[in-house]
C-alpha cells in the first residue's frame, strides 16, 4: 500500500523536476557562461555597471520603504478590524480585500490616471488655481503604486494571526496587572510576529523584483533591477547577461529570507521557552 | 474618542483604496479620448470593447487557462498530497522545500526560467524536426507550474487532520481503497480541495509576469493585453474591462459570501 502512494506523487515530481529545477539550474548555467559556453564571472560582473547599480539601489531603497509603509499602515488597520463585532467584520475585512482580487495590472492603471501630467489630481490642482505637481515618472510614483499594490499582502496575514490570539491569554495579562501597552508589547505584537515576519516577505519580494509598477508609473525613465533584466530578455535577447543579473537578483532574494527565517525561529523559541 | 480615530483612520485606507478603482469607472464612461476632459456620459467604451476581436479573444484565453490551469494543478497537488502523507518526514521536508520555490521565489525569475526551458526544450526537440511552439501550452504548464504549491499546500493540512482509522475501517468492512478513499477520506479533504482550486483559479486569472516570459507573439491572455495596450497608450476600453471586472468580482464575491453565511448559520 505504501509502494502505491509513493508511485502517486511519481507525476507531480516529474513535474516539480522539469519545470522547476531543470529551469533554474538553467539560469545558472546561463549566467555563468558566455555565447560559446566556456565558463566565466563577466555576466555577474554586469551587475556592476552605473546603470545598473543605480537601478539595484533604487529598487532596494524603495522596495524597503514601501514594506516599512505598508507594515505601518496594516497593523493598526488589522488591530482595528480584529476587534469588530464579529457580525460585522466579515463584511468590513471583505470590503479591504476586494481591490486585492482585481487585476494588478488595472489597480496600477488607476494610479497612472490619477498622477500623470493632465491626470485627475493635476486637474483638481488646476481647478483650485494651484501649480501642477510633477508626480508620475518619479520614484515616489512608484513607491506609491508598490504600497497600493501590495498593501492586503501585509494586511491578511496580521489579520490572520491577530485572530488566531487566544483572549484568554490577553484577559490573563490584563488580570496580572499589564496595562494596554505592556498588553499589546509584550502579549500582542510577539503572537503576531509569524504574521509580520509573512507579510514582510510577501510586499518585499515582489516590490524588489517588479517591472510592470516601475513600466506604468516610472515611464522609462525610472529603472528598476526588475526593468533591467526584463528589457535583456526581451529587447536585447542576451540571455546570458539577463541570467547572470537574475542570479545577483535571487541572491538578495535568499539572504532577505535568511532573514525573515532567522527572526522568525529566535521568536518562535523564545515564546516557547 | 479612540473609537472616534479607528474610524477616521478606517475611513482614510478605505479612500485611499477605492478612490482609484471609482476613477478608473467613471472615466469608462468619459465621452472623450483624451481622459483630459469630461465630454458627457457615453456607453461606447463597453459596446467598443465587446465588439474588439483581441480582447475578447484574451478574455476566453484567460479563463481557459485559468480553469485548466487549476483543475490539472489540483489533480497533481491531491496525488501529491496524498503520496506526501504517507511519507517519513525527512523525505517530504525536502520535497515541501522543493514545491515552495515558486512560492517564494521571485515571478520574473520563475519566468525567465520557464522561458529558457522552453527554448531549451525547443532546439533539443528541433534535432528531430519538432519544436515548441510559444502560446497556449507553454502558458498554461506555466500556470500549473506556479498553482501547485498552493493547490498542495492547502490539501495537505487537511489530510493530516483525517483520521486513518476510519479509513482502515472502510477496508475492513470490504471498501477498496478506492472506494475507502472516495467515500471516507474524500468527503474530509473536500475544503481543502476546494480551496486550493479557488486560489490557484484567481492566482492565474491575476498573473501577468509568467504570462509575459511564456506566451507567444500570438497569444494573449486579459493581463498581457492590458500590458501592452497601457503601454501604447491607454485606450478607453481598457477602463470598461476594469469596471465590469471589477463589477464581476464583487457579484462573485457577495454570491459566495452569502452561500459561506448560511454555511456557518447552519
């Protein structure tokens, strides 16, 4: 019988084998190859150009910012929306998660149309008899289009563990003398850490490695790293520079979820403990 | 007055989050090419948008991949699961770690990956006058692709939860175990497989990334339309796609809210 359920997961492993193993043992075969296939670094050494440091820079500052951002904006949020009627809150955290199940693609349209040259708030602006702002093809265009984007990603999983939290342990810490601070520092917030520790990871990645937000809001004159190895894939079609930039890339991938692990296994002993 | 704030501040995420969506719908209404004036109230936009080939094309594109996609990823990810189950823990650490690669991993890379197999696979098969031929397929394996490690991982904690004496129990009143597993275990897992189909659907209805990596110049699916139309220039129809997307999650969401209501009346 055990025989037969191995045999089961025969197709998915295959699978699992040829399109994703195989693929990204292919990226590193590119990446570290030249056009004749001889070894070599010159395709990670590309990385170091200005254009491209100046485009790694700036999507790892603004990626930070907007997960800083979002972290600030969905705790509160979450805390709020834990503490409602429980009729209510269904309906309410449905409200919040909707936008999330609309195309990303249209959500960034959106914000196209409200910041361009002629866009919505330049024309309220101009209504008022105020200056234009300048505020598409800027780097806070495209912070802003991260947050907006990836906001519910940091929001469900806080959720999720806010909710999970026994009020049994929070009433005990209120009983043993704990104000709401101390209630919230000590009790709350360490309870919720898996939460954050997901929710960081979900806005981070994605926010790093985007160009389809930077494409909308950035035009072509804000890069992001995501930009750069999308345009040497598809435009330049040097697959093996665009192999050895996805590998740095999947280097900052790793090290910020080494990270985000770290943390998350020290806290999760500690409350053991 | 604390809950005076927690309102305020509900209200303002609430702006900020809808403001957009509510411009995106009344300039699908705008009389006007250039979104740079309102020019009267008009229904064009959606007459336009029906009648346009490419869209509705990418529409029917879209959900075909999006069903398949979901029902052959469920299949695998239930097989999977099952198998994983029945596995010493070592072994199915390592395989769980293999499946949440795409999880966490980057989209662009897991597109690009994908991509350079398919060529890969391409030139090898060229050798005996075959190829792949980039659009359908090779977007659809894409999804399955990216799907399975949430159809998996839903079912998964399901089936740990199932009892095996009820099973086992089956057997020995004379079930095979086929039928053991349809009629005992089944029924168990049936949410979790539900909800994995459910995710993996609405995961590749929203993609765009592997979507770009995988599709063919032929081929489009609603995202990589709206990509490349965005990128000419925005086209009115565009906003009328929105609204009624927009429009159809929010049926969905309210038809499939209450049926989870009365589930929990009950």
């Amino acid at each position: 019988m055990k025989r037969r359920n191995l045999a089961l997961s025969g197709p998915y492993l295959v699978w699992t084998a040829a399109f994703i193993i195989i693929p990204l043992l292919m990226i590193v075969y590119y990446g570290l190859t030249d056009s004749t296939g001889a070894f070599t670094w010159s395709n990670i050494a590309q990385m170091g150009t200005p254009e491209r440091m100046k485009a790694l820079v700036l999507s790892l500052i603004l990626s930070l910012i907007a997960t800083a951002i979002c972290l600030i904006m969905a705790y509160p949020l979450a805390l709020i929306l834990s503490h409602m009627k429980a009729g209510a809150t269904g309906f309410i955290v449905t409200i919040f998660i909707i936008p999330m199940w609309m195309n990303s693609l249209l959500r960034i349209l959106a914000w196209q149309t409200l910041l361009e040259r002629n866009g919505v708030i330049n024309q309220i602006l101009t209504f008022l008899h105020l200056p234009k702002l300048y505020l598409i093809n800027t780097p806070y265009a495209i912070a802003l289009g991260m947050i907006y984007d990836f906001l519910p990603f940091m929001l469900l999983p806080i959720y999720n563990a806010l909710e999970k939290i026994d009020q049994n342990v929070v009433n005990a810490a209120y009983d043993l003398g704990a104000n709401r601070f101390q209630t919230f520092w000590k009790v709350i917030f360490p309870l919720t850490i898996p939460g954050v520790i997901s929710g960081i990871t979900m806005v981070f990645v994605p926010a790093l490695t985007t160009f389809v937000i930077s494409d909308f809001l950035g035009g072509s004159k804000v890069l992001l790293i995501g930009n750069v190895i999308e345009r040497q894939f598809t435009q330049v079609g040097d697959w093996n520079v665009g192999s050895g930039l996805s590998l740095v890339l999947m280097v900052f991938i790793l090290i910020s979820m080494a990270v985000m692990q770290h943390y998350d296994k020290g806290i999760g002993e500690g409350v053991v403990l | 007055m604390k809950k005076v704030l927690s309102r305020i501040y509900l209200a303002f995420i609430f702006i900020l989050l809808y403001a957009p969506i509510a411009v995106l719908i009344l300039f699908s209404f705008n009389n006007s090419r250039t979104r740079a004036k309102w020019g009267g109230f008009t229904l064009k936009w959606y007459v336009e948008m029906f009648q346009n080939e490419s869209i509705m094309s990418a529409l029917r594109n879209t959900l075909l991949v999006a069903v398949l996609s979901a029902l052959i990823a469920t299949l695998l990810g239930l097989m999977a699961a099952v198998s994983l189950n029945s596995m010493k823990r070592r072994r199915r650490t390592v395989i769980l770690s293999a499946i949440n690669i795409p999880m966490l991993n980057a989209e662009i890379v897991t597109g690009i990956s994908l991509m350079l197999i398919f060529i890969g696979l391409g030139q090898f098969l060229s050798r005996w006058g075959y190829g792949v031929e980039f659009g359908f397929g090779t977007v659809l394996i894409g999804h399955v692709t990216f799907n399975l490690p949430y159809t998996v991982l839903s079912i998964m904690p399901k089936l740990r939860q199932v009892n095996v004496s009820t099973y086992e129990a089956a057997m020995d009143l004379g079930a095979t175990r086929m039928l053991a597993f349809r009629k005992v275990v089944l029924p168990d897992i049936m949410s979790g497989i539900l909800s994995g189909f459910m995710l993996a659907f609405t995961l590749s209805l929203d993609d765009f990334v592997i979507t770009h990596f995988t599709k063919g110049p032929g081929f489009d699916t609603l995202s990589t339309k709206i990509y490349t139309e965005v990128r000419k220039g925005i086209k009115p129809e565009m906003y009328a796609l929105s609204t009624l997307l927009f429009v159809s999650v929010l049926v969905l969401l309210i038809i499939f809210g209450r049926g989870k209501g009365k589930e929990t009346a009950k």
